[in-house]
C-alpha cells in the first residue's frame, strides 16, 4: 500500500511538472513542447525545470503555476537550447535549470497581451 501511495504522488507530481509547459492545442500536440523538454533533459542539455523564453520573453518554470503560455505548436518555428554558462550569464542563477530558446512565426504586431512581460519580473 505505501509503495503504491509514493508512486501515485511521484506520478502526480511529474504530471503536474508536464502541464506548465502544456500548450494551447488539443491531443498529442499539447504536449509537444513537455515532450522537447523530457528530450533535451534526458540529454542532459537542460533540467526538467527550464526558463522558456518565447520570442524574448522568459517564463520562469515557477511563473508557468500561475499563468500558461499561450502558445500553439503550429506557431512554433524553432526550439534552442542555450549552453549552460551562457544561460547562467544572461539570465543568473536561474539560468542553471537551463534555457530553451523559442522562437515562433508570430508577427510581433501580433503576439497575445500575456506575453507583454518585462525581463525586470525574472530577476526578481
């Protein structure tokens, strides 16, 4: 009975880790980028916890309880994953968990009101 209670919380933690970074689309493709982030950490490029900065604004991993990102996978053009140290150098420590670049096919005329975000908040 126990080992079945610490799997079930271990289960529901990593599930809940994954829908941070749950995109805005339906099916398979709402986990597109949760999937790229598993990857990248199995590689050992990134943690499970990275800042994701979309189009020049980051998303810490501890923003992403409070607000999702708005994002589709189709409007996803490329995803980076930034070299430990410079990651570190551009955004201090919470660049340890790692950085992933995305850079999407959005107009900048274009982009949603949420991700209208200074860098000042992530240094905070």
């Amino acid at each position: 009975m126990k080992f079945f209670t610490v799997f079930f919380l271990f289960l529901s933690i990593t599930v809940f880790s994954q829908n941070r970074y749950e995109l805005s689309d339906e099916g398979k493709d709402k986990l597109y980028l949760s999937d790229s982030i598993a990857t990248l950490a199995k590689a050992g490029k990134i943690t499970e916890k990275p800042i994701v900065v979309v189009d020049g604004i980051p998303h810490r991993y501890q923003d992403l309880e409070k607000e999702k990102l708005v994002l589709s996978k189709m409007e996803i053009k490329k995803i980076i994953a930034l070299e430990k140290q410079k990651g570190i150098n551009i955004y201090g420590n919470y660049g340890e968990a790692g950085v992933l670049i995305v850079t999407t096919n959005r107009n900048s005329y274009h982009k949603p009101e949420q991700e209208v975000k200074e860098v000042q908040n992530l240094k905070q």
